[in-house]
C-alpha cells in the first residue's frame, strides 16, 4: 500500500489547485466559489525517480455550512485520522481564521504528523507570511504557491523527509 497524505483545510484555501499541482493532473475541479467544488478525492503523486504516494483531498467532503460538525465531514477526519501524513492547507492572503482554528483543534486530537502548508505566496513574503500562523505553534512550515507551482519542490522534499 501506498503512503497517504492527507491535504486538510478551510474551503478556498487552495486544496484542489495543490492537489492538482502534486498529481500533475487538473482531475480536481478548482472553484472560485467556496464549497462547491466536486473534486476527485484520490490520486497518486509520482515525482520523478521517487516513491509514489496517494493523495486525498478532504475538502470537498467537508461541507462548507456544516463546518466540522455535518455528517460528511465525517469522512474528512476519517481520511485524516488514517493518514500518514496531513498537509494542514491555509490561505497566506487571509491569515489565520477562526475555521483553521477549529480544523487546527481537531487535527492535533488525531494526532497525526502535520505539515503546514501556506499556499497562495505569490507575490508575498513567503517568511512574513508563515510567520502569520505562528501561534499556531507548528514548528514544520512551508510556504507555496500552487497556482504557480512555486515550492512543491519543496513541499515534497518535506514531506518525503517524514513518509
Ligand atoms: P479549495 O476549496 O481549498 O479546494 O480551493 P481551490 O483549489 O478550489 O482554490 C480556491 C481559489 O483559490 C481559486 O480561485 C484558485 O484559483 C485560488 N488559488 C489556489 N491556489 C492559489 C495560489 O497559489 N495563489 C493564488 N493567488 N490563488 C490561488
Ligand atoms: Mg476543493
């Protein structure tokens, strides 16, 4: 079996393009409008001349007015309790918001590896922009952009280094 990564966050963070930009495919639809998203869940990350993992992206089973109480969320933390390794998706435009607060809750009561992904640092200080989330006392942080495909490189260096 292959290793899961499990992308976690708020709707319109970014889940589905980072999805789209790790399995080089655009099979998860991006949405400009929160929550509506019908995405392909599943696939495979196959770097060149490295083990492939599986990917999950559990925001589109998250619904958006349900925040993590609905019945499909469910799915969401079950996905991320089973994983090897979540990728925690926040938006380094907004900053930090009261819904990464409550997914940050329940994330550190799975208890699993996280990974703090800051996507959307196109034209940011990428430092600054990390720093923005520092209360959230996640020592292991990187900053993306995956629209642009800046540092997946990095991205997967990381998360290669705890697979
Ligand atoms: P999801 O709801 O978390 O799956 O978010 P999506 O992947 O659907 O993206 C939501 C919106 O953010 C879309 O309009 C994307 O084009 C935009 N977006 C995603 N990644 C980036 C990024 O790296 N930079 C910028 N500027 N916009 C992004
Ligand atoms: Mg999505």
């Amino acid at each position: 079996m292959l290793p899961l990564v499990a992308l976690v966050g708020r709707p319109n963070v970014g889940k589905s393009t980072l999805f789209n930009a790790l399995t080089r495919t655009r099979d998860a639809l991006v949405h400009d409008e929160p929550g509506v998203t019908r995405d392909r869940h599943y696939g495979v990350c196959r770097p060149e001349g490295q083990r492939p993992f599986a990917i999950v992206d559990t925001g589109g089973m998250a619904g958006v007015d349900e925040g993590l109480a609905g019945a499909t969320a469910r799915q969401a933390r079950s996905a991320a309790e089973e994983a090897d390794l979540v990728l925690f998706v926040v938006d380094g435009r907004e900053g930090a918001s009261a819904l990464d607060d409550e997914i940050l809750a329940w994330l550190r009561k799975t208890a699993r590896p996280t990974l703090l992904v800051v996507n959307k640092t196109d034209g940011l200080d990428a430092r600054q922009a990390i720093n923005d989330f520092a209360r959230y006392g996640i020592r292991d942080a990187i900053a993306v952009s995956s629209a642009h495909r800046q540092g997946i490189d990095e991205l997967l260096a990381e998360v290669y280094s705890r697979l």
